[in-house]
C-alpha cells in the first residue's frame, strides 16, 4: 500500500547538511585535542597535536563555507525567506513546546493546533545558535591563528580571552547539537513514522506528520505538487 510524502529537502540540500555536521564533529574532536592537555592522545593519528591544528584550520574554514554554499540550492530564496520568517504562530509554539516537553500527551493537541512552516519555531531557534555561536567560534579562532605566531608578553590577555570564548563557544554549539539529535532521533513524540533524521535522509516526509507538524509548509507543499507517493 502506498503512502504519500512530501518533498522536503532537495539533494543538494542533504548533501551540504550531512557534511557540514561531519566536519562540525571533527572540529569538536580536535579541538578537544589540541585545548585539553588531557585529550593529547587524540592528536596521535594525525602524527601529534601540531597536525592536529592544522586540520582543525582547515576543516574551521569549511565549517564557514558550508552554510554560504547551502544558499545556492535550488530551493527559491525567497522561500529560504518565507520558511525562517518568525511570525506570532512562533511565539506560541515556543510557549507551549516546554509544557509539550515534559508532558506530550497532555500538549500534542495544542502544540499541533499552532501552523507552522517548513521550520518549527524550535528548529528555527537551533539554526540561530548555531549561527551566533558558530561566528563568534569563527572570528575568535582565525584570529587566534593571526595571534600565534606573535609571542608579546602584551598580547597573552588577548590570548586568554580568545581561547575562553572560543572554547565556551564551541561546547555550547556542541550542547545544542545534542539537543538537536536527541528531538531527531530519540524524542518519541517527533518519531510518528519513524526516525525523523529520515527526513533528512531521504528528502521526504511523510505527509501525515507534515499536516500536523508543518502545516503551513504542507498546504503549500500540496499547492506545488510536491505531495508524492511512495
């Protein structure tokens, strides 16, 4: 028996995405090599901690690049516009959600009842940490690179400020991550059909859980054709 979906995220869109949070991990992996002593013994597969910064470098820069090549997917512009724009039907999904948190099964109802666009107001929000701190990780760790080959006992304050923010930048992006991945993959009342990290497997969503959960996204989605069936 068939089942009908809708097309939620294009190829391009995927491929950029699942990169973009492998090279978000190996910075975490050696990052923790070379800023924790203690973590050291990490940096030994890339020959020791020296080779280790420079593949955290680099995969910094991509970890830049990645989001500003994601805005060349086929998907509109405009519509990139329209499924971030915060409306008041956000401000009272991010209202209920905590109450939905703790207690599903007494909220689902109230949560769903708010339309929502491609994005929920939650998944909105991550995109914008994710942002902050990812910039502020960014700015701090190229200028850090700038500063290292300068040893001016008058520089070491700005050192030391530097490394604290990008540090602290760093385990929070990590924290929100975890949170990501635990709504996606472990949160029981986001896996109706599944694991919802198909969604970004596959591209497609099923078209029940896009009514309830996306609705503004699902009747456009329906308007366009993009409602297959599988």
């Amino acid at each position: 028996m068939s089942e009908k979906y809708v097309v939620r995220f294009s190829l391009w869109t995927r491929i950029v995405h699942w990169v973009h949070v492998f090279v978000f991990l190996g910075l975490i992996y050696t990052g923790l090599a070379y800023f924790i002593p203690q973590f050291g013994i990490l940096a030994a597969p890339f020959g020791g901690v020296k080779n280790d910064l420079s593949i955290h470098i680099v995969l910094g820069v991509l970890f830049v690049i990645l989001p500003i090549l994601s805005l060349f997917t086929p998907y509109p512009y405009t519509g990139l516009i329209k499924a971030f724009k915060w409306d008041k039907d956000d401000n009272n999904w991010m209202l209920i959600f905590p109450k939905f948190f703790f207690f599903p099964a007494k909220y689902f109802k109230d949560l769903i009842s708010v339309p929502q666009n491609k994005f929920k107001a939650g998944q909105k929000s991550n995109v914008w940490l994710v942002i902050i701190f990812g910039l502020t990780s960014a700015i701090t760790g190229f200028w850090m690179v700038y500063l290292r080959g300068l040893h001016n006992p008058a520089d070491l304050d700005l050192k030391f400020w530097l490394q604290l923010i990008h540090s602290l930048s760093g385990t929070i992006s990590f924290s929100i991550i975890l949170g990501h991945i635990y709504l996606a993959i472990i949160f029981p009342p986001f896996q109706m059909h599944g694991f919802a990290l198909w969604n970004m497997v596959t591209g497609l969503q099923p078209a029940e859980e896009a009514e309830q959960f996306h609705r503004k996204f699902f009747e456009d989605a329906t308007k366009e054709g993009k409602v297959v069936e599988k």
